[in-house]
C-alpha cells in the first residue's frame, strides 16, 4: 500500500511538473489597417502575453518581407505578464491587398512558432503626392563654408552656413550615412573641411568642384537666393577634371541633383526641428515667394500632416512650378519612418 501511495505522489507530482510550461496568447492575432496610401508606413502593436506558469522566452522574430520591421523582447516574459510587440509595415511599391506575416519563435511547447498577420488595402497616391521613402532616397545636405555675409549676399536654396570651425560640432547628432555636399567660393577650403567630417566618421562627403563661383560661371544664378547685391566674379580658372575623385562634384552633377524641400509650418515648428535642406515658407507666404523660386527642379512641400502642404504643392503646380510634390504623410509620417535623425533646429 506504501508503496502504491509512493507511485501515485510522484505521478501527481510528475504530472504536475509536465504541466508547468509557458503559453504564448496574443488576442487579437490579425490586424486590419483598413486602407491607407501607398508610401504610408502602417504600424499596429501586438500585445504578447504569456498565459502559461512559467517564464515565456521569444528566440526569435521574423517578416515575411523587407517592408515589415518588428520588436523582440531581449528578457523573458513572466507568467501573466506582456510585451508590447511593435511592427512597422512601409507599404511603399505595394497596391490592393496586402498580407504580411510576422513569426515569433517561443519556447511555449504548444506554440513555439505563432504567426500574426497584417492586412489592408493600399491605394494609389495622388500625383503630386512623394513618399517619405522616395525622398529619403534624394536627402542630401549642402553646406556653404564662406563667412556669414557672404552667405548672406549668395547662397544655394536649402545651403545651411556652417563655417569650418565649428563644423563638427553643428553636424555632431546627424547620421554618419548623411551625403554632405560642401562648397565655398573657389573651392579652395572644401579640402580641409571634408578632412574633418572623415575624421568624424562621416562617410558620403562630396566636395563642389570651384565653388560657388564655377556655378555662376555655367548657370547664372540658378537655384541661388540672393538679397540683390551684386555679384563679383574673379577671373575664370580653369579646372582640371580629368583626374577628378569620386568625391569631387561638378557643377553639372549638383545642377542634375537639386531639389528643394519647402517647409510650410510656422516659423517656430520650423525652428523646432526641419527635415535637413529644408527652407522656411510658411503656407500663407508661399505667392510672395514665387519670383524666387526656381521653376524646373523638383520642390517638396511639408508640413506636419501633409494637409497644409497638399494645398502648397497645388498652389505651386497650378502657378508654373510643375515639379511640386507634398510629402506623403508630411514630417510625422517622415519621423515614424526614419525618426528625428535627418532633422535639425533652425540654421542661419
């Protein structure tokens, strides 16, 4: 009989050492965004919960494509604890219905692989719509290194004046992936200061070949803002371009690369934080503007939903600037998808 009672304790006690085991739930396991713009990043969290008695580990989470980005927990989840799963799904180059997967990978001997699922429809954007994807693709900071009165007589749209002193300290908080176009007058400075941001870990430094000057010798004052003083040009030098680095631009590459990013805010949301590159037109001041803005190159409106800035590339469109693009989902869709990294405050 003792040892009866014996074999029935451990079986119990057995028993109930099989049943101690994690249990993944997430409720619900499917989300439908409904319908959104193609270029508009869906994102949606899924609340993990571990409903079994014991620590609920994740090895792993994986996407059914490059368009979906997902959290992963890097501690384990206690018993009748959650973690809140956080998935990004760019919907940009997709149409219709889309279905993407995310897998989590547990230790739960139920369910070691679970599968949630996002889902909707994607429309096709209006077409003077960019994607904050497509002008990610374009981002490019312009630095003019020339003394601020300089800067202030001539400069190129969208040039942020930083002289070489303080260089690394202004760009200090950007990423080091940044393509970085320096230039001054002639050409003469650019050397040093693409030395100082090498040295930082900048890698993508692009330095204008003769400067500013070389510019208005082939273009005029294309794409350059000027407060009408006059403009002095030295002596034409000749250049040599046959043995040119890759990291030396001509005039004609930067010609080719322009564009300009016009945000529409008020003067103190711009101040708070611009997307690199960007100049400062508020909505309302967007005609007296008009004589100054280069037609022919391609203008990106913003603002912070993408409603005000709709508006501003109509404006512009139905006023000659053909090129004139609102920025999908304005700066908050831009910062949901590349954060506040390409943003900065206010430049001179």
């Amino acid at each position: 009989m003792k040892k009866l009672i014996l074999t029935v304790t451990l079986c119990v006690a057995l028993s109930a050492l099989a049943a101690a085991a994690p249990a993944i739930s997430v409720v619900p396991a499917v989300y439908d965004f409904g319908s959104v713009f193609e270029g508009i990043a869906v994102s949606h969290t899924f609340m993990i919960k571990n409903i079994g008695d014991e620590a609920l580990a994740i090895s792993g989470v994986s996407t059914s494509c490059g368009c979906t980005t997902a959290s992963k927990p890097t501690e384990p989840i206690e018993p009748g604890e959650s973690f809140a799963l956080d998935v990004l799904v760019n919907t940009t180059g997709f149409s219709g219905t889309i279905s993407k997967n995310i897998t989590v990978y547990s230790n739960d001997p139920g369910s070691p692989l679970l599968t949630l699922r996002v889902t909707g429809q994607v429309l096709k954007s209006d077409p003077y719509h960019i994607t904050a994807s497509d002008a990610y693709y374009l981002l490019y900071l312009l630095i003019d290194l020339r003394t601020a009165e300089e800067y202030e007589a001539h400069h190129f749209l969208g040039a942020a004046n930083i002289p070489l002193d303080g260089l690394a300290d202004a760009l200090a908080d950007l990423p080091h992936e940044t393509f970085i176009i320096l230039y001054d007058n002639d050409g003469s400075t650019v050397d040093d200061a693409a030395l100082v941001l090498r040295d930082e870990g900048f890698a993508f430094v692009h330095r204008l070949v003769g400067g500013i000057n070389e510019w208005v010798y082939q273009y005029d004052l294309k794409n350059i803002l000027s407060n009408n003083a006059m403009f002095t040009l030295p002596p034409r030098v000749q250049i040599d371009t046959s043995n040119r680095e890759n990291t030396q631009l001509l005039a004609s590459e930067l010609d080719y690369l322009f564009y300009l990013y016009i945000d529409v805010r008020s003067a103190d949301d711009y101040a708070a934080g611009h997307i690199i590159g960007a100049i400062n037109i508020p909505y309302d001041d967007l005609e007296s503007w008009s004589d100054l803005l280069p037609n022919g190159i391609l203008l990106i409106a913003y603002d912070q939903d993408g409603s005000m800035a709709d508006q501003a590339a109509l404006w512009l469109i139905n006023n000659d600037f053909s090129n004139a693009r609102s920025l999908l989902g304005g700066l908050g869709e831009w910062i949901r998808q590349y954060g506040r990294d390409y943003l900065l405050p206010v430049t001179p």
